[in-house]
C-alpha cells in the first residue's frame, strides 16, 4: 500500500470502522493502537440493527452473525428463587423494510477481531504499541510524533506526515486533549461498575440473570460464549467496586455469592476484570483544522442502553465516505463539516437517552416484582429507538426533498426534528434506507432475486429510478418535464474519468408488460421489476407520483442514508452540487 493519507489513532471499533469505509473506497490509511495486545473481554457487547446494516454494506454480516447470539430473556433471582421472567427488548419480526429487526450480542473483542479480518484482507494490519504522541497541523499536512514500543521494552519515535487524521483513541485519548477541545458533561463519582469476563456454574444459561438492586448492589451474568462462560456486570460504591477489581479471586467471589445468595453458584475461573464510572460527556467540536475526533473519543455515556460502540461506528461510518471524496479531490473540503453538524444531534439526543435510563436503572426501586401487575424497572427493558433505526439527518445542508418545502434545521417554527426519530412520520431525506427484496433483474428467471441491500456499497451513491407506471388503455401518459433518459444521463456524469461515484438502477413496477424482454437501457447498471412492490412502498413511491405525476429518484448515500429525493435531472444536480466538486457541474 502507499504512503498513508490518513492516520487513524486508535484501534477499536470506531477505528477499525473508520478503516475499513476508507479503505473499500480506496484510501491509504494507518491504523495505530497504543496497548501491546489485543483488548480482551467483552465490554460492549450489543450490536444493534441499524449497525447489522451498516455491517451488511461492509461485508461482515454475516461474520456478526455465526459469532453472536440473540439477546436472551432476562429473569431476575433473589437467591435461588426467581421473581420474574421477562423480554429484556422489544423484540421484532422481520420486515421486508428491516431485514435485522432486532439486535445480536458478542463480545466487543469479537467484534474487533471480525474488522481486523476483513482489514486484512485489504492490506492494512493494526500497528500495536504504537502511540501518538503529539502533532502539528497546518493547511496541508498532519505531522504526528508516534512512539512505538515493543514487549521487550525498547522503543523508538518516528515522525509521520499525512494528510489527515481521525483520533478513534477513546475518552482518555491524545487526540482531543491535544486539539483542546473541551468534554463537557459530568463523572458519577457516587456510583462504580465492573465488568468481567467468567467461568461459573450454576447459572441457567437460557437467561441473562440479574441479582440484586441498585440500592445495595446487583450482578447480571449474560452467557456469552461457550459454557460455562459468562460476561458479569456488578454495581457498588467505588470503594467497594475498586477493592473487588484490585482483589484477588477470593475477594470476587466473594462479592458475587453477597449479591447473588446463591451457594449453587460455583465460580471457577475469572479471566479478566475491569472497572469504570459512568461519564456522561461530549465534545463541544468534532474537528479542528485537519483532525477528527470521532466515537469515544468524542463521547461518552453510561452504558445502559447499548448505544456506545454502535454509535461510535455511526460516526466513523459518516466521516469516512466524506474524506473519501475529499482526499480523492472529488469533493470540497466544506463537505467535511457535515460530519459534525450531522453526528452531533444524534449524539446529543443519545446522552440524553442514555442518561435517562441510568437513572431509572439505578434507582432505589427493584429490578422486577413477583407481582406481575407492576412493571418491570424501565431501566432494565430497551424499547425500540435504541435499535437506532430512526438515527436521521433530516435537518442537513446536504441532503434536498423536492417533496417538501421546509428549511433544514433541529426546530424551525413549532417543527423539531427528533434525531432519533419518530414511528408516524413519513419518510424523508436525510432518514435511513430501509430494504427492498423481491427485485428481479429483467430477462432473469424469477427465482433470480436480489435485494436493495446488496446494491449499496460504502463507496458510491445509489440512485433509484422509478418510472411512472404505464397509463391504462386510451389515456394519454403523463409529459413529465424530465424523462427518465434525461435523469440518467445526469446521474452518469458523475461517473466520468474513471469515477464510479454513483450506482444508477432503473427500477420498474410489478407487472410491468415488458419485464422479460431483456430491456437495456444505457446509463444503468441493472434494470429491475420490483415485484412485490416492496421498494415503491418503502420509499412511498406511489404516493408521490400520484400526487406530482413525475418520475421518482431516489438517491441513497455510501453511509446507507437518504440523501435526495427528486424528480429530474435538475433535482439530481442540485442534489450533487452540494458535496461533490465542481468538476462535475453540468455543462
């Protein structure tokens, strides 16, 4: 590989993320980890839907999937005797819109472990004991120090000149420090947790067991892994809590069986413990100059709610496809600020939902209640937006509705834009793209199917082209102003030069006359009958041309969210004038 053009400090999976987007589309990258070994141990441990998607364009679904499990039913204990059993999450059926409905549990090591993987296979490989030190920037360059260490103990420093850098390296990391840009929020100094990876027996490993309260203390032991292996979480006073996870074996089970009361419970092995306290912090600027800052590194939270690594790649996700462009002298730098006026609501909106379900989760109240007429503590059950399918960026500059006549901000009027989402509101650009299966390539046996997620990729934009349904009989087709001719030949100039900046599908109603004549139309990669209408429907296609009589064009963007809708040739210019250089306006 070429000299790095961005380095990436810190190889977690914010990092790791951020790796693999830029390397798919092309960009020297390194990726840099100051610990000597790989982290072990389980830590965030949940992968929630919108994320199973933004790993379905990356390639590692279905890695995620042969290592993971579904989340278990919780049941709460008071000793050997259980209380209650319930759904720890809403728990979904799949839909033609949202093929992963609900989330999967592993371990963040296994998680990281899979990225690695597929990193490799692009050529980059992460540099342990490799530290960043400080940097210097100016309108050109990045020149970093770094440290690089080895198990023996010797080291040596290197300075490296990129063109960009992401600091990925977490709450504590250089990168923000060095930049000076203040964490705003608040440490819980009252309240200490840790987590631990186990071996135990006596647990019924069909549940996630949850001893205890917040009031004196609880352990939930998730099975993870092959038995007899738990992931446990404790809670206690930070005296408590930091004596256990500086103790011995002894001092550990002896903290589980005081919470747990149960002497069934044989714990055999502790293979890794750590502890932390609940920050609840944000950076107040995601970037300055050439540097980013991205996941942990720009926000932290308490642990309730499952958002922590899941949002982390949602960051990495939306800068990479950016710089991308940018590095590829495609886009303007300008394009670059949308990464912290798109992430930052979502995350603001994250801390306050996460927050709000620490404090339910360490109120004085129990977990569950033998009677079954009061509720379970709502700290202890996740409801649907926390699988982050509603995360939107309905208020950007750079996405355009021509459906809509609104300005793009958090509130204009009495209106708000809710980052995290609403059920009832109609789909609009800046949402996520949902799924359409059921798409058959014309000339294609009908058991020849595809979906739209396995046309996205994490380097190009994907633009859907709906004609209108043909008129009945004896009635004149409507004149739109633009023909679908015309739209596709603006979306393939975005395509000149050797660029593939934009995946163009022409996609045709169900029962459409001619779907198997083997149609070809120039300036697509495939022409596709919409069978079952399920991508007319996701993208509430009939409803827009009933009321405008125009084509539909939907262009989705490399981080799988919505960036356009519009009708014409002139709408996908627009569209493209506002992130892509102006080498590729009109002429």
């Amino acid at each position: 590989m070429s000299s790095p053009q961005v380095l990436i400090v810190g190889a977690g999976p914010c990092g790791l993320a951020a790796a693999l987007v830029l390397r798919k589309n092309g960009i020297a990258v390194r990726l840099i980890e100051k610990a000597l070994d790989y982290q072990i141990g389980v830590r965030g441990n949940g992968i929630q839907p919108r994320i199973l998607e933004l790993f379905k364009i990356l390639g590692l679904v279905a890695d995620i999937f042969d290592n993971s499990i579904e989340p278990p039913q919780m049941r709460a204990y008071d000793g050997k005797t259980v209380i209650r059993t319930w759904d720890f999450g809403v728990k979904e059926p799949e839909t033609p819109q949202v093929p992963y409905p609900n989330p999967r549990i592993l371990g963040q090591s296994t998680t990281e472990a899979i990225l690695r993987s597929h990193l490799s296979q692009l050529g980059v490989t992460v540099e342990l004991g490799t530290e960043l030190v400080d940097f210097t920037q100016d309108a050109h360059k990045v020149t970093t120090n770094l440290l690089k260490r080895d198990k023996s103990g010797s080291s040596e420093n290197e300075t490296l000149e990129v063109d960009w850098v992401i600091g990925a390296d977490g709450a504590r990391g250089i990168t923000r420090k060095h930049l000076g840009i203040n964490f705003w929020g608040e440490t819980l100094e009252k309240q200490a947790f840790l987590v631990a990876d186990v071996e135990m027996e006596g647990v019924d490993r069909q549940y996630w067991a949850a001893y205890g309260n917040a009031a004196t203390g609880f352990v939930m032991a998730l099975p993870l892994g092959p038995a007899p292996h738990f992931s446990v979480v404790g809670s206690g006073t930070p005296e408590e809590i930091q004596k256990v996870v500086d103790g011995d074996f002894d001092a550990f089970k002896a903290y589980l069986s005081k919470i747990m009361k149960d002497d069934s419970v044989v714990l055999t092995k502790r293979k890794w413990v750590s502890y932390f306290r609940p920050n609840i912090r944000c950076a107040d600027k995601f970037n300055i100059g050439r540097v980013f800052i991205a996941g942990d590194g720009a926000h932290v939270h308490s642990p309730m709610g499952g958002q922590g690594l899941n949002s982390s790649v949602q960051d990495s996700v939306n800068l990479a496809w950016k710089l991308s462009l940018v590095v590829k002298n495609l886009s303007p730098r300008s394009l670059l600020s949308t990464y912290e006026t798109e992430r930052m609501p979502p995350i603001k909106e994250m801390l306050k939902l996460t927050t709000n379900l620490h404090t339910q989760s360490m109120s004085d109240r129990d977990l569950a209640s033998k009677d079954t007429s009061q509720s379970v503590n709502p700290g202890f059950v996740r409801e649907h937006i926390f699988k982050q399918l509603g995360v939107n960026y309905q208020w950007s500059e750079i996405v355009l509705d021509q459906r809509l006549d609104r300005k793009k901000s958090i509130k204009v009027g009495n209106k708000v834009y809710t980052p995290y989402g609403k059920d009832d509101e109609p789909i609009q650009a800046g949402d996520r793209a949902p799924d359409a299966p059921n798409l058959v390539p014309v000339a294609a046996e009908p058991t020849i199917t595809t979906t739209l997620f396995d046309l996205l990729t994490p380097f190009a934009h994907t633009a859907l082209v709906f004609e209108l349904p043909q008129s009945p009989a004896g009635t004149e087709p409507p004149s739109p102003a633009s023909t679908t001719k015309d739209i596709l030949a603006a979306l393939g100039k975005y395509n000149k030069d050797g660029h593939r900046l934009v995946d163009s599908y022409l996609i045709l109603p169900e029962n459409t006359p001619d779907a198997g004549s083997g149609r070809v139309v120039e300036g697509v990669n495939r022409v596709l009958v919409d069978t079952q209408g399920h991508a007319r429907r996701a993208y509430d296609v009939d409803a827009t041309q009933a009321l405008k009589a125009l084509p539909s064009v939907i262009i989705i963007r490399p981080d799988t969210y919505i960036g356009a809708f519009v009708h014409d040739a002139e709408g996908v210019e627009k569209y493209f004038s506002k992130s892509l250089s102006s080498l590729f306006v009109a002429v």
